[in-house]
C-alpha cells in the first residue's frame, strides 16, 4: 500500500516509529515532518499534504500525528474524499474503517506511546469496511461535503 506519514513536532517519536514499521511490512511509504521534536512546524502544513495526496488518489492512505490529533483532524477533513478518523484505542482504530471507511487515521502525540501508536496503524490497516447501512451514510458526508465545498469556493473566488 502508499502510505504517507506526516507529523508536527509534537508526533516525530510515533511518526518515526510508524514509518519504521510500515516500511519493515513492505509498504510504500512518504514522510513529511520534521526531523526533530525541537524543530516545531505548524501541524497544518504536513496535514495539507497529506490529505491532498489522499484527496488525489496519489496515496492509498494517511497516516497524520500531532499533539492532540485534533489540530490535524481538522485540516485533514477540509480535502475532497478525506475522512480522517482522530483514533486513540483500538477499537476506535477498528471502527474508523468497519463503520467510516476512514482513509487516514490520526494519533495523538503527546497521549500516545509509539509502541501503542504502531499497533493502532495496524488494527486500522487491517481492518475492511462493513459497506450496507454504513455505505449510506458516507454517501450522505459525501452530499454534505460537495454541498459546503461548493459554498466555500464561491466565497473564496
Ligand atoms: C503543538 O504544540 C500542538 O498545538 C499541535 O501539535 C496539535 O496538538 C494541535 O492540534
């Protein structure tokens, strides 16, 4: 699978344990962030990154750490047929697939071992998506983002 993995500085120890793993598993993978917890950058440059190359179709899923996850969940879910998933057990890590088909999932840095942080990666890439009812409700995210993208581009132009 393309994977990219982005942090802030709040995530590097998890991102860096993340990429680790996923290359070791044979994965394809792209890493944006900063080498260093000490060399801060503003979680949403590598979280645009990220989702767009989701949002493309250039990457198969995202990977996004930030102190929180929230700061990252917030930029990650402005792009076009991104569903990020702000995940900190696994049976959250589980669900956001079964249930939302989330194609990148979001840890929290400062809440998280990285150990912790690697196995979530794994539940969430192991799991499929249920399809049937939960099909239909990402249908209707899908008519409410078109609907309110559609309004922000009107007001942007
Ligand atoms: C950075 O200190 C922190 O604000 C960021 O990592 C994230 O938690 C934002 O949501």
């Amino acid at each position: 699978m393309r994977i990219a993995v982005g942090s802030d500085h709040a995530g590097v120890a998890i991102r860096q344990a993340v990429v680790e793993s996923l290359r070791a598993e044979g994965h394809e993978v792209e890493e944006y962030g900063p080498s260093s917890s000490t060399h801060r950058t503003d979680y949403p440059d590598e979280a645009a990154v990220v989702a767009a190359r989701v949002s493309r179709g250039e990457i198969d899923r995202g990977v996004l750490i930030c102190g929180t996850g929230i700061g990252m969940s917030i930029v990650a879910n402005k792009f076009h047929g991104v569903r990020a998933a702000l995940v900190v057990n696994e049976f959250m890590a589980e669900y956001a697939v079964r249930h939302n088909n989330a194609n990148v999932l979001v840890l929290p840095g400062r809440i998280l071992c990285p150990e912790y942080a690697v196995r979530l990666v794994k539940v969430w890439l192991a799991a499929s998506f249920d399809s049937g009812r939960h099909l239909q409700r990402i249908e209707k995210i899908e008519k409410i983002e078109a609907q309110n993208f559609k309004k922000l581009e009107g007001k942007n132009t």
